[in-house]
C-alpha cells in the first residue's frame, strides 16, 4: 500500500466508477469496486451540486494507485460549518484509509476562510468511523435517530477559535 491522498473527482471518474467510460488516469479499482452503484450515483450528484456551487470538495481516497474509497463535502459550507461523509471499499477497510482521508479534508477546510467548524455524524455501530473522527480531534456531541439509518453520533471539530 501506498501513501493515502485525496484526488479531486470528476464526472468522469464516476462514470469511470459506474463502468460507463474509461479512466482518465491510470488508476485502478479495487476488488468490488469502490461502492455500490447507487450510492455512486448519489454521490455524483452531490458533486455535481458542490461544483455548480462554486465548491471542490469531493475526492477519490487514493492509494498506492488504486482508488480506495470517496470522501466530500456533503454541501457547501454555510454559516462557518461543513459537514463532512467518507467511505472506503469493503476490500481496503481497517487500513486507515478513513482517517487519513478525515485529516486530508480537515487541512483543506483549514485552508478555507468560510469554514470554522466541521461536523460528521456517524452510525452509532460503527465504531471504526468513530475512531477515525475522534484520532483527528473530533468531539462528539450528541445523538440523532435517523428515520434511514437509525441512531447517529453527532461530531464536531473546531478550526477556528480566534472567530465568532
């Protein structure tokens, strides 16, 4: 395994992801693809909404060539906050793709003058997603039951002390 980036996605990447086009690099796929197509599509789409929107906050997880999971913004960022989703293909779990892909968006988000605080909620079962927040100073800081994916553990990281 290689050193885990971020690159930026593209259209074409998901179509690439999807099998309707080819490659526009010479990454590879792992066993079972990154995600499932449904899921791709969607969030495709929620790339397309960041990019119309004036923001560049979706990436492929990449490493040692192979494009391990997806991580973005889930809209652009308001009143300071950006909330943050990652995923990684079953096949390349538990290597720390996810937690290096958290600390990839945090130093983006840094880089933003719009972002003051980050936010991720994750399944209160998933205690692997969990553990990539809090290794990257995420707080938690509450619960909600989603009416889809049932109880989820609110998370929070400030970037920002010095602003309102």
């Amino acid at each position: 395994m290689g050193e885990t980036q971020l690159v930026a996605v593209e259209d074409l990447d998901f179509a690439w992801m999807l099998g309707d086009g080819p490659s526009r690099s010479a990454l590879a796929l792992p066993p079972g693809g990154v995600d499932a197509p449904e899921i791709l599509r969607l969030l495709r789409g929620m790339a397309r909404r960041l990019r119309g929107g004036g923001s560049h906050g979706s990436w492929m997880i990449v490493s040692g060539g192979e494009v391990v999971g997806l991580c973005s913004y889930k809209q652009a960022p308001k009143d300071g906050v950006v909330e943050i989703g990652y995923g990684v293909a079953g096949s390349r779990r538990r290597l720390g793709h996810a937690t290096a892909a958290v600390t990839a968006m945090l130093d983006y988000a840094a880089t933003d003058p719009a972002v003051r605080k980050v936010i991720a909620s994750t399944a209160a079962d998933n205690t692997a997603s969990q553990r990539a927040l809090a290794r990257n100073g995420f707080v938690q800081n509450g619960t909600v039951l989603d009416p889809d994916d049932g109880e989820l553990l609110l998370w929070h990281k400030d970037l920002r002390w010095d602003l309102p």
